[in-house]
C-alpha cells in the first residue's frame, strides 16, 4: 500500500520526534476547590516528552486560550508538538475554567502546580530545572502573564514535595495575549475570570501591566495589529511595563492577522506564521534550544 508524500512525513516525525502523550491529574486526590470529581474539575497536564537524541532538556507549559470559558487544541498540543521539534519537552496545561464555575485565583493555583510538577519531576523526565518556561493564547496567554508576576519560592515546610518546588517560570511567552482588565480588556476572559462586578482591588492584582516586578522572567511577546477580539495595547502595555522594570523581552507586533491564528500550521510545520521562527531565534538565544 502506497501512502502520499506528506503522510509519510509526519509519520516519520511522529515515529522519530514526538513521543508518546501522557495525562496525569496535577494532584492525586483530586484538586483544591474542586466542585466534583468531573474532567472539568481535574486539572492535568499532557507530557509532550522529548526522545533523549534530541532532548535539549528545556521544557515550557501550554496554557490553551480560550476565554477562560475553553481550551483550544491548536494552541496546546499543536504547540507541543512544534517545541517536540526543537527539542523541548512541552506540557499541556488543562486547567479549571470559569464556565465550570471557577474563579481566580484557581487558574493561577493550577498553573503554579504545574510548574512546580516539572520542576519536581525534573530529573525523571530528564529535564534542567533551571530550564522551565510557561506559554500562553489570548486567556491563555493572561493566565500566563499571571504566573510570570505572581509566583512563589514555595513552601519549604510543606508535606507536599511538590509544594516546595518554586513556581517561578524561567521564561514566559504570550501570544496575543489578553493582559489588562481594564479598559482593552477582553470582557469574556474578565467575566469568566472575575465574575460579574469584581471589586476595583481584584481587578488590579489581574492586571499584569500593574505587576510586572524586577525579578519577572524574560519575556516574548507578539499580537497583531488587526487583533479586533484583544487590542494590541495589551501587549503594548504589559512591554511598557517591563521595559520600567528592566525586564528583557522581545516584541513582534505583526500588521497582518486575525485573533487566535496559532501557529497557521500542522505537522510537519513547513509554512509556520513567521512569529514561530522568531520565538525559535530567542529561544535559541535563552539557551533552551541548542543548534
């Protein structure tokens, strides 16, 4: 049986690169504030694992958008399976989600988990502990811009190992990201975030152009100027925000482009938007890719 040119090379890629996928609950007895025991209230991550010949031992968590009413494959595993390429373990985050019922601050609690779960399973999974980055769309990309200003050094004394683990991300990558909660907010993401009504307080702590601290890991960022859903100003503001504080960053505003265009490519990732080969020169850059 013959197959097409383009089926025998992704399934070359998948043989040679992407290994296989694996789903664990990022607690074991089920999760703290979970409302039940459905897959909605069970935050996992999807390991994306690297082959050992082309390990460059770096491994960076997905958080999908997705308003933070959803989560949207093709930027989670799509994503994974582009790092898989450059030899970086990925991670799928499936985190808690406001249409389920939940609030701030559960994302940032499952997000901080899963930062802490790679990091504490770093040398089984063959992993740099110091090589350990968050990624995030739109919602997605807000959750991660929440991590990358509000983590913890952990709890030295806490009976979960895992829960000594810092949280802090070595790195963070927003894609179109939603930012403010102010006014070039996205209204669903808020909503799904906050509730209706929040108080001014809360609306601040979660606008992470308001956070950005000296020790906020370096940054890439990228949106487009058509971006109707999230304004550009997000991104413009959170940049601001880190060139008050020092922070590196890197920024690619693009004229061209609807909201959520991912990576505009599937395996094996011949005709990617050109923001993906930028974020591979400054991963290239951050040492987590190696030529």
């Amino acid at each position: 049986m013959k197959f097409p040119t383009v089926v025998l090379v992704i399934l070359i890629l998948s043989s040679s690169i992407f290994a296989q996928e694996k789903v664990l609950p990022l607690w074991k007895n089920g999760a703290p504030g979970a409302k039940g025991k459905k897959p909605e209230d069970t935050p996992t991550l999807t390991s994306f694992l690297v082959k050992q010949e082309n390990n460059t031992k770096a491994a960076i968590i997905i958080c999908p958008g997705g308003g933070y009413g959803g989560l949207a494959q093709h930027e989670g595993k799509t994503y994974a399976q582009f790092l898989q390429k450059h030899g970086i373990n990925a991670f799928v985050l499936k985190y808690r989600l406001g249409s389920a019922g939940y609030r701030h601050p559960i994302m940032l609690m499952d997000a901080a988990r899963a930062i802490r779960t790679v990091r504490t399973k770093s040398n089984k999974w063959n992993i740099d502990p110091n090589k350990i980055g968050i990624m995030g769309s739109s919602a997605g990309g807000h959750l991660t811009s929440t991590m990358i200003t509000h983590f913890d050094n952990g709890d030295p004394k806490a009976r979960d190992l895992i829960d000594q683990a810092s949280s802090r991300p070595d790195l963070g990558i927003l894609c179109y990201p939603v930012i403010t909660m102010g006014e070039f907010t996205h209204q669903g993401s808020k909503r799904n975030l906050l509730g209706d009504n929040p108080p001014e307080e809360l609306v601040d702590l979660l606008s992470s152009e308001k956070q950005v601290k000296k020790n906020t890991p370096p940054t890439f960022i990228w949106h487009t100027m058509e971006d109707r859903a999230v304004p550009v100003e997000n991104s413009l503001l959170f940049t601001s925000a880190l060139r008050k504080s020092k922070v590196p960053f890197s920024l690619h505003i693009y004229q061209k482009g609807r909201h959520g265009i991912g990576l505009a490519d599937k395996p094996p990732f011949n005709n990617t938007h050109p923001w993906a080969k930028d974020l591979v020169f400054w991963l290239t850059e951050q040492g987590f890719i190696t030529n």
